[in-house]
C-alpha cells in the first residue's frame, strides 16, 4: 500500500508520517538442499496510528489495508478530525466524542453486517457477527463446521483429519456461502458450541475481550494458500497464478477480514477509552489482544511448542 | 581517396572495434547489476515517495507547526530494511 502513487500523495499531502519499530523483526532462512535458499520474515506485523499532534490517538488501523481499503478509513478520520465538534473541542471533551465516535462506527459495523447477512443469508459472510457470537444457530445443512467462527479462518479443529474444506466459491467475500466436503473421517466433523453472544451495548470492556479472543491473522495462517486453492483461485481450468498474484490475493483477503472484522475491535477498544491514548498505551493491547502476537516473549510465541526432536531452545 | 586518409579510417575503425569489444566484455557485469538486487530494493519501495520520519517527537513538533495529523506506522523491524 506505501507504494501507491495515491497513497503517496494522499499521505504526503493530509498527513506528517513517521515509521517506529516496535521490535526487531525474525528472520528465517531455508536452505532446500537443492542450491535454492529463501529468506523471509516471521510474525511481521504492524498498527496504522492517525494522531492530533498532540500524539492523542484518532484511530488504529491494525494489520494491512489496501490502498482502496485504507482511503475510507483515513478519510472518515479526517473528516471527523476536521468536524466542527472536534475541532471546538478539547481536553475530556474531545476524548468522550472520540469515544463516541467510535461505539457509533462499531455499531455501524455490526448493522452493515446484519445488513449483508439478510441480503445474503448466509453465516460466512458476516465474520464479525460470528465472532461476535451473534448467530448462534450454525445453518447445520448447509455448514456444519465452527460455524460461529470467522469463515475467513480455518475452522478449529478438535485434532488431525476431518477438516471439511469449503468447496469453491465459499467463504470470503464472494456471496456465496458455499457447501462442505464430506468429511474424510465418519464423525469427524466438529460442531462447536456456540460463543456466548456479545452485548458491547451494555459492557463495551467485556464484548472488546470477547472478541478479540476470536480474532486470526489470516496472512499468517498456514492454511491459507490451501484455502485459496479450494475456492477454485487453482483449478484444472485455471492458469496457475504466480507467486507475486497468490500473495496480492492473500493480501486482499487479509485486507478485507481486517476491514470487517479488526479494525472494528479497535472500534471497540477505543470506544472503551475515557482518557487520552497515546500510540504507546495502545501498542501492547493492540499487538497482543486484536493481532494476537506476544511482543513481550523474545520467540513470540515460536517456541511454545517443540515437536521431539527438535534442538533446546536456549 | 589518399594514403593519410585511408591510415585514418583504419585507425578510426580500430578504435571503433576496440571501444566495442570493451563494452561487450562489460556487458554482463553491467547487466548483471542492473538484475541485481540491491539489499535494500523492498525497502526502496517502501520509503520512497512519502516523507517519514523516524521519531514521533518529531513528527508531532512538524504536526503542530503544518497543522496535520500524524499518521504513525508501527511495525516489526525497520522500514527501510529489506526485510521487515
């Protein structure tokens, strides 16, 4: 996105941009054995901060965006920085209409979603309502699987095989809901039990907490490119994609899970703000709580797990 | 056309086929640097057309005095790393 010649020009000219690190990037080599080497990052990710220049918080955009899905965003920042209201106001008072504003995005949010389920009727196309809990009734016939878990993820699975792929043109942003495989294991198809329903309306700390637990880095799932293969982006009719055109595409998919479903948690959070947030006060809670990725534990969270054999970790 | 002149052209075209020679035995190295990427060229990417600071201080002191928003971009490693 930092590479669109807009983007250039609408950074440039709306705002003063400034980069920092949060922490060293890891970095992983792979040698094939072969003579072929790649290098690449791990856990990379990143938060989009628009301040006064104060440093007071206006809006966090976690994750990546695209060019056409970050310009709304940055627009409707501006717009309302450059609201008559906000610009009278100061102190506490400009903190409660930054809090109100955006308990009124996420409520938008969550209405624009309902909106697209009755127009398309079906429970995948509504991420945020499913990791809000709010369908709570999984459309048994038609997918069985972690129903009430965002479709843009893999369903979570109790261990093994029996995952039921999505058949193509399921799941992410296409309009329709798809069908389910047989299961490759008799029974071992997996019916969650639904999340408890998220009333933000009446305890917006609590339904930030909830959600939040149900959010994934779709970029970073391993199944991802798996996916992308079932919904037909790889077919015998189609002309396999390059590597270059995969990763846009993961990209455009991250994009528009972080419009839906990230960007509204940080909707939430900062709803619950009644004190001025500064990018530091919001860093941890946004890289660990909305990204899922411990920035405190020098593995993040890589070592957790050592399969046998696997050397120490020192 | 006399002797100098025919000397001339001789020499003419000698130089011609020596600067010739020169440059397609350099060719290589210069097309390999042009194919080469530098350790940096993601990175060029990344920071080139849009002005960024490095430290939000100073971003919001440049803020306050232009009158804009500061757009801060927090990541993992450096921006103007190739990897990051």
């Amino acid at each position: 996105m930092l590479s669109d010649p807009q983007i250039v020009q609408k950074i440039n000219s709306e705002f003063v941009a400034c980069w920092e690190t949060v922490r060293p990037v890891p970095k992983v080599s792979i040698d094939f054995g072969n003579g072929k080497k790649m290098q690449r990052t791990l856990m990379g990710n990143t938060v989009l901060y628009i301040c006064y220049p104060d440093g007071q918080v206006v809006d966090a955009l976690p994750g990546v965006y695209r060019p056409e899905d970050f310009t709304p965003l940055a627009e409707a920042a501006l717009t309302f920085m450059r609201s008559p209201a906000m610009t009278a106001a100061t102190g506490a008072a400009r903190t409660k209409l930054l809090a109100d504003w955006h308990r009124t995005r996420f409520a938008a949010s969550v209405q624009g979603e309902r909106r697209r389920m009755t127009f398309s009727k079906a429970a995948v196309e509504t991420p945020l309502l499913n990791a809000m809990g709010v369908l709570a009734k999984p459309e048994a016939s038609s997918v069985p699987v972690a129903a009430n878990v965002a479709p843009n993820v893999p369903p979570r699975q109790p261990s093994g095989f029996g995952g039921a792929p999505r058949t193509p043109g399921g799941g992410f942003g296409t309009g329709n809901p798809g069908t389910v495989l047989p299961a490759r294991e008799e029974g071992a198809v997996a019916v969650l039990p639904p999340l408890p329903k998220l009333n933000y309306e009446k305890d917006l700390k609590s339904a930030f907490q909830q959600l939040s637990v149900n959010i994934e880095d779709i970029s970073k799932g391993t199944y991802t490119v798996q996916r992308l293969k079932f919904q037909g982006v790889f077919g015998p009719t189609t002309p396999r994609m390059s590597p270059e055109d995969l990763g846009k595409l993961v990209v455009a998919m991250d994009s528009k899970n972080n419009v839906t479903v990230v960007h509204p948690t940080a909707d939430l959070l900062l709803a619950t703000c009644d004190t001025p947030q500064t990018p530091q006060s919001l860093r941890d809670v946004l890289f660990k709580q909305v990204l899922h990725v411990p920035i405190d534990d020098p593995y993040l969270g890589l070592a957790d797990a050592l399969v046998p054999g696997s050397p120490t970790v020192p | 056309m006399n002797r100098s002149h025919w000397a001339s052209l001789g020499l003419v075209c000698v130089g011609l086929l020596s600067l010739l020679a020169r440059s397609e035995a350099q060719a290589p190295n210069a097309q390999a640097a042009l194919q080469k990427p530098t350790p940096n060229a993601k990175s060029a990417a990344h920071t080139e057309g849009i002005h960024w600071l490095t430290s939000f201080e100073k971003a919001k002191q440049k803020a306050l005095r232009e009158n804009k928003p500061v757009l801060l971009f927090q990541l993992f490693g450096k921006l103007d790393e190739a990897l990051c």
